[in-house]
C-alpha cells in the first residue's frame, strides 16, 4: 500500500509521524510524505522516505498581510496536494495537525482518498478541528477535552523506543531529577527551577536541557549541595528520563507521553501562551493519572517550592514509578497502522 503522511514544522507533529512512517516502511508499504522547505522535516525524515514540499504556511495569531499570503498558500497547496496524490496513486493519507495538513486533508477528500488524522494533544488543533468531518479516524494521543465521537480512537503519541533501556527504576544514593523545556528550552523553566530546588535544602542529582544558545548561567543557579548537569541539547530525552527519578518539563505532548510511558512522574509548567492552552490540557491528563503535579508561571516560587519538596519529602517519584499505565505509547503506531489497514 501507498502512504501519503503529512507533518511539518515542529517536532510535536513530525517525531509521531515519523514513528509511524517508520512502522509503515518496516511493514513493506510505501511512504511519501509531504511537508515544507523550511521545517524539521528536512533533516529527519530518512532516505527511505520521499519528501515532497508544498507552500504552505501557518495562520493563526499573525498579522493580515501574513495571513493573506497564507490564503494564496493554502490554495496553492491543495492543488499541488491533489497533483501528488494522483501522480503517485495514493491509497491512504495520515495527516497529524498543524497548518501542512490542511490542504493535505483538503485534497484526499477532493481525490476521495481514505483520510486519517492523528491528534497529539488533549484538543483537536485548527486543522484537525476543519479536517475532522471528512476523515474516517480520529487518533487520539490523550483522552480529549472535548465531545468524543464515534470515530475517535486514542491509541496514543507514536514515540520512539530505545532499544537498549528499560523502564524499570533503579535506586539511586541522592533524587535525580531531569529538567527540560524541551529542545527550544524555556526562560522560566531556566531562571526559576534553580532557585525552586536549592530551596529544598537537599542533595540532589540534576540534569538541565536548557535549550539551543541558552545555557549561559544556569549551571551557576544551582547551589553547590546539587550536582548538576547542563546540557543545551540532549539527544536521547528518552536515556534522561530513564536516568532520573521523576522529570520538571513543559506540557508538551510527547514529552509527556514518554514520561508515563516510562513510569515517571512529571512537575509540569505549562506554556502560558500554547494555542488553545492545549499544554494545560495535556498536564491535567496526567494529573488525572495520578503521575504528576501541575505548575502555572502565574504561581508564586514558594508554590514551587512546596511542591517539589512534596515530592522529594514523600517520595512520590517512587509512587509514580510504580502506577500501571494502561496506555503504551510506544505501540501508537503500531495501533494506527493496523487500524488503518482494515479499510
């Protein structure tokens, strides 16, 4: 069979429908993706994979010259869509959010092409939310914070699985803790959660992803009772959450999903200015299985403080560790491709 998927922009829709291309190819069916010239896309999708671009660009939140020039893409992009689909006789298409799945989508309903839509977050995005009347499944990543319908499945977030590491945890002589605000890295994840730790007055274990071009002082927040680890890029996110006890990170969907998945519990700070607050959404997610507690920046530092000390005092990492989570993240794609192969 022949794959259409589309994904571009960030690493919250290209990495999950990375996966599942990947499971695709492993199961001898073809893969074409479509995505833009500017995206991640570019440098990750393998040589296995075509990669076909379009124009198109993102709307909300932009000014109207902007805006415009995104309508003339969008336009374009349909019609390049539909010239691909039928040039390379598509059988399925898998569109997982963001603005390159809107024409995408737009066009396999045009082309009567069976059409999938995979949604990361616990709120359907702008595309998924336009899509969702023409599509046959709805993958879900997270239980949704809105009416579920009858062709809404949640299988999960498609997440890579190291092949060499375990989810068990291990005892460790002081906590260890793995702080991220992910690979763009997060200023008040970066001033404040230094300070929040020292606070504890507690030896501890740290390892800090501050993000691309902003570990300059970090490291020097840190008190000299915690041992720390600043790195500005971490390959494998996954060997970190594996190395630690529990992990203080934004809301984002695959970060979170990896941590559950993996048995760790999560301090999670939700970006404010997330469209539709979908980050907040994801966290309460995990507060409601009991594997985390939510911060908001609006919060005072003594409320960080109370929490993390909550923790480490009471030991809730090691509760966390030990919850059954009755969703497996790493059998997303998996799940998808066999659901998708019955039509």
């Amino acid at each position: 069979m022949k794959f259409l998927i589309s994904a571009a922009g960030t690493g919250g829709h290209v990495f999950p429908a990375l996966e599942f291309g990947k499971e695709c190819v492993k199961n001898n069916h073809e893969v074409i993706w479509i995505g833009t010239k500017t995206g991640i896309e570019k440098r990750v999708v393998p040589s296995n994979i075509k990669l076909l671009t379009i124009p198109m660009r993102g709307f909300r939140g932009k000014n109207l010259i902007f805006k415009i020039t995104s309508l003339i893409g969008l336009i374009t992009s349909i019609f390049i869509s539909i010239f691909y689909l039928q040039k390379n006789k598509i059988d399925y298409v898998v569109c997982f959010g963001g603005y390159v799945s809107l024409p995408v989508g737009l066009s396999a309903w045009v082309c009567r092409k069976p059409l999938f839509l995979h949604e990361q977050n616990a709120i359907l995005g702008t595309s998924n939310k336009v899509l969702k009347q023409f599509s046959k499944i709805i993958f879900l990543g997270f239980p949704i914070n809105e009416p579920v319908t009858k062709n809404m499945m949640l299988v999960g977030n498609p997440i890579k699985q190291s092949k060499e590491s375990s989810s068990a945890t291990q005892k460790h002589q002081l906590p260890r803790v793995y702080v991220t605000g992910g690979s763009q890295g997060s200023e008040f994840i970066n001033k404040n959660v230094p300070i929040a730790l020292n606070s504890l007055n507690t030896p501890l274990e740290v390892r800090h992803q501050s993000g691309n071009g902003k570990s300059e002082g970090v490291k020097e927040l840190y008190s000299s009772n915690i041992s720390v680890e600043v790195g500005e890029f971490y390959d494998s996110p996954h060997d970190q959450i594996l190395w630690s006890d529990f992990i203080i990170s934004r809301g984002g969907a695959l970060s979170l999903s990896e941590a559950i998945t993996l048995n760790r519990g999560s301090v999670i700070i939700p970006l404010p200015s997330a469209i539709d607050n979908h980050q907040l959404l994801n966290a309460i997610n995990i507060v409601n299985l009991d594997m985390g507690l939510i911060h908001e920046e609006s919060e005072s530092h003594e409320s960080l403080s109370k929490k993390l000390l909550k923790i480490i005092e009471n030991k809730l990492y090691e509760e966390w560790s030990n919850k059954e989570n009755n969703l497996d993240h790493f059998q997303a794609a998996r799940r998808m491709l066999s659901s998708i192969l019955k039509f």
